[in-house]
C-alpha cells in the first residue's frame, strides 16, 4: 500500500464541518440497524448554550401548494397520530437539510412551521401551531425512562428532542432526532453525555397511536453516490457540459435553474451531501481529479485540484466527520483519498488490486465498501471494518461483468447490480446467511444501471435496448423484480435518488436533453419535467 499526503485546502474546512458525528468506536450492530448507524452522530458533550425559541402559535398553514399530490398525512391536526407518521414526517427534515431558525417558517408536504427544535416537534406530531418548550407540555405527559418509544419526546425548559431508540444496549444513550442550534441543519444523533441527558424529562404526546415498536428502516441506508442529491429542499443534478465545464442544474421550486463552472472535465461527476456541505469530484483532463465544494454561506464553489494520477470516474462518500473519494488511477490501480480533522493534509493511499472499470461506494453501519470491475472483469469488492487499517478484499460471484456497477445495503442485506459481460442486468447480493449469490435478471440493458431504497422497496434504473428507461423494483412481498418501462429516448447513463417522499431519476436524451422523472405516493403514475440543456 503506498501512501502520499498532498494538500491542505480542505483540512480547515473539516474543522468546522458540520457532520452527523464520527464512526463508532467499536463494530457493535446498531439497534436502528446498519441505516442508522451509518448516518453517524453528533456528540452532544459540548451542547453550546441552548438558543432562545421562535414566536408560538405559528399557523402550520398555508400547506406546500400541490402537496396533496406528494403525500397525504394520514392524521388530521391535533388528532390521533402514529408513531410510525410521526417517524415519517420528522424524516422529511432531515433530507431536506432544514436548517435551525428562530423566526419564519419551513414549509413542505406537512405543512409550515418555525424551524427550531418545538417547531419541529409540533411538525411531527401534526399540531396546528408550532407550539413552544414553554407550551408544549399541555400537549404531553411526563413517562419513565424505561418507557420511551419510538416518537416520544425528551423536554426541558429551553429544548425538546424527538426520541427514536436506544444507541446501547444498557438504555442510556438515546438517539434523537432534533433541531438543536444555530448553522446546524435537523439531525438524527446520539447522546451520550450523561449529566447533559439527565438534564431532560422523557415525555409522551397525549395522541399518539401505538403501531411499531422500533422504526422501519429508513429509505437512504447504504446507497451508493451519484450525479444528484437533494440539498436544503432542492433537487441537484451535475453533469459534464458541451464545453467540458461542469454544469449544475437544480429546482429552486418554482423554476430549474442551472449554471456551469469551469472545469475541463474529461468524465461524468460524483456528487454527495455531507453534513451541511455538498460536494462534487469529476476526473478533469490531464489524469487530475477536480473537488468542488459548497458551505452554506458559499455563493459559489470552492475548487481544488484533489489528485493528479487519476485515469477514471470518482466515486465517494461522507463517513462520520471523514470525506473520502476513490478512483482508478493511472498505473490501473485503485486510489482511496480522504481527509479527517486533525490531518493538515489529504491522505492518499494505493491499494494493492488492479481495477478496469470505475468503482461505486457506499457505507453500511460502521463499514465502508467499494465495488469495480476486476482486471479479469469479476467484481471485486474492498471493504473496511472499523478496526481495520487496510482493506479486505474478495471477488463476488464468476460471471463477468461490465462498466460500473452500484449498490446499495438493505437492513442486513448488501447488493450490488451491473451489466454482465452478456449485456443483460446482473444483481449480485451478500446476507449473513448466505454469503454471496448471485442472481442473473436475464433483461438486456444499454449503459450502466442505478440503483436505490425507497422505503422498504428495491429499486433500480437503466436504459433498454430501445433507449426506453427500464425500472425494476422489489416489495417485501417479492422474490423476483416486477419491472415497468418509464418510456423516454434515453441517450446516455441515468443518475438519481430517493428521498422519503418521491423517487427521482436524471438522464439525457438522445439529442441531449436533461430530462427528470420523479414519481410520489398519490401522483397515481410518473411524472417527466424538461431541465433543459
């Protein structure tokens, strides 16, 4: 393994970003699972003094015009809800990045309501107003700690948290999901400091409904990064433009808005949320690797010249307060570079195996992993262990493969899906008790596929023979993929995501339109929006 350090740019910027946490210490499962332990955690030890609160009785009206279309809450105002909905609604902003204010409102399918930590708490429980630390106990019970369950609260004077499970199996660290200070977006994380916890009253909205004991898996576990993302309630997608600059475009809600940044790219970007920052890796002429980054006060990019012996398309992700990218390099081997607070510089190591394609990445739990195309066109796999200094590494499955392939964990499940060397869709799973399988769908595609979890279903994406846009998809009920054409002339590689609501995917036609397809429960069917050029 050869290691080199380079470059100090993003070193400053790691030390104030604002990230769910650090990986866990030690490998023990999650009891939320690998979705939850791969989120990370902040670590309340420093709290910082609690911000004062909004304004109460802020009217959760007017609603997101056209949510009705997007998701129906099954509760009405200040009624019955379940612990389920109230998982449900209280993930909507998490994914949306909302971000901590004491005054106006954030609005989107659940309606509008002071995005600070009450606030929050009354959009989950689908109260009429956002109510206040100082009101809110009219709405509540106090309860055991024992008690708690997925949906109750922990109060005190000042703040209040959404509890959601347990961090350890002793029942002393709960893991929340709160709105808790100023620059800081929603989050779900643990806490672990004691005498900051005990600080707080376990309490019980008087109408929730028992319906779960712990929460479903959430619907962003493990999903490999792509071209998109969605960032502060925005749909974000990049792309190499005509002139090889990279090219963002992105629905400011009411308009898609796109613009370029010089760049030279010589390949197709990765992009992923990480924290309060986004980030974007694109492999540039001249074998360099460019890295794009936004703060939130950021305008524009930040740009930086990440490596200089890159021969093929990144990938990467966030792991805990870590940023990490991965790459074929030009000697055909693969690069791993990141960058952690504390290090001046970017670490950058070459691992042992050759790779012939581009690799994709994901984390599961307290693990990271990648996939790429062997030089015999296997699928290798390399994969951490939170002990582990170097990579193991093993092939997956005998057929060959081609392209890039992308992935996704399932609860305790991992999967992988690429186009075999016989040009039709491959899926290749791991479970503990089965080891690898591998699974031939037998269905010709074009190009290379993609793949994400939505809830509790499987979904994956590619272009058919017939440059239609193939979709094939997996219920709990299903042991074979139910598949539906999304119609469209399909031209190029598809990119996409889910979010708790809606179900998105990018791609160009075949005369280079961006084209966005998304799907919500109660749209009935699909939807197609021209992003223009």
């Amino acid at each position: 393994m050869t290691v080199k350090r380079t470059g100090t740019l993003v070193a400053a910027l790691l030390a104030s970003f604002v990230i769910a946490g650090t990986a866990p210490a030690v490998a023990n499962a999650h009891p939320l699972g690998p979705a939850a332990a791969q989120a990370g955690y902040y670590d309340p030890a420093k709290p910082g003094p609690l911000p004062h609160e909004g304004a109460d009785g802020v009217a959760s009206h007017p609603k997101t015009p056209g949510a009705s279309a997007m998701t129906s809450s099954a509760s009405v105002e200040n009624g019955p809800i379940t612990r389920s909905e109230v998982l449900t609604r209280s993930r909507s902003w998490i994914d949306e990045h909302v971000m901590y204010s004491q005054s106006g409102t954030h609005t989107n399918q659940y309606g509008s309501y002071r995005p600070d930590c009450s606030g929050f708490v009354s959009m989950a429980w689908n109260l009429s107003a956002s109510l206040t630390t100082a009101t809110l106990p009219s709405r509540m019970d106090a309860i055991g700690w024992g008690d708690l369950r997925p949906g109750d609260a922990l109060w005190r004077t000042g703040h209040i948290a959404l509890f959601l499970a347990w961090n350890d199996a002793a029942k002393t660290q709960p893991i929340v999901r709160e709105e808790f200070d100023f620059g800081n977006p929603a989050v779900e994380r643990a806490w672990t400091t004691q005498s900051y916890i005990r600080t707080f009253t376990p309490m019980r909205y008087r109408n929730i409904v028992d319906d779960i004991d712990q929460p479903k898996p959430m619907g962003d576990e493990g999903i490999a990064a792509s071209a998109s993302y969605r960032y502060g309630g925005q749909e974000h997608m990049f792309s190499k433009g005509a002139d090889g600059s990279l090219k963002h475009s992105y629905n400011t809600g009411t308009d898609i808005e796109s613009e370029s940044y010089p760049g030279q790219l010589a390949g197709e970007p990765v992009a992923y949320v990480a924290g309060d920052q986004q980030h974007v890796f694109a492999l540039l002429t001249g074998n360099r690797l460019g890295h794009w980054f936004w703060r939130p006060t950021d305008a524009d990019p930040i740009f930086e010249i990440a490596a200089t012996d890159i021969a093929g398309n990144p990938t990467g992700y966030a792991f805990g307060d870590q940023l990490h990218a991965f790459a074929r390099g030009t000697d055909g081997k693969l690069k791993h570079l990141y960058w952690a607070p504390g290090n001046e510089d970017k670490i950058e190591e070459t691992l042992a195996q050759s790779i012939a394609g581009d690799p994709v990445a994901y984390v599961w739990g307290d693990q990271q992993h990648v996939f790429g195309r062997t030089a015999d066109g296997h699928l290798g796999h390399w994969y951490w262990q939170i002990t582990d200094n170097d990579p193991n590494y093993g092939v997956w499955g005998g057929s060959q493969i081609t392209g890039t392939p992308t992935g996704y964990a399932f609860g305790e499940q991992q999967h992988v899906l690429a186009r075999g060397a016989d040009g039709t869709l491959k899926h290749f799973y791991w479970t503990p008790e089965e080891g690898v399988v591998e699974e031939p769908l037998n269905s010709p595609i074009q190009g290379d596929p993609i793949a994400y979890v939505w809830n509790d279903q499987q979904h994956v994406f590619a272009r058919t023979p017939g440059n239609e846009l193939g979709h094939w998809w997996w219920t709990p009920e299903d042991n074979a993929p139910q598949y539906a054409s999304w119609g469209g002339n399909i031209g190029a590689n598809l990119t996409g995501f889910a979010t708790e609501n809606q179900q998105n995917v990018y791609g160009r036609t075949t005369d280079g339109t961006l084209m966005h397809w998304y799907w919500s429960p109660g749209m009935g069917s699909r939807d197609l929006e021209n992003w223009g050029q």
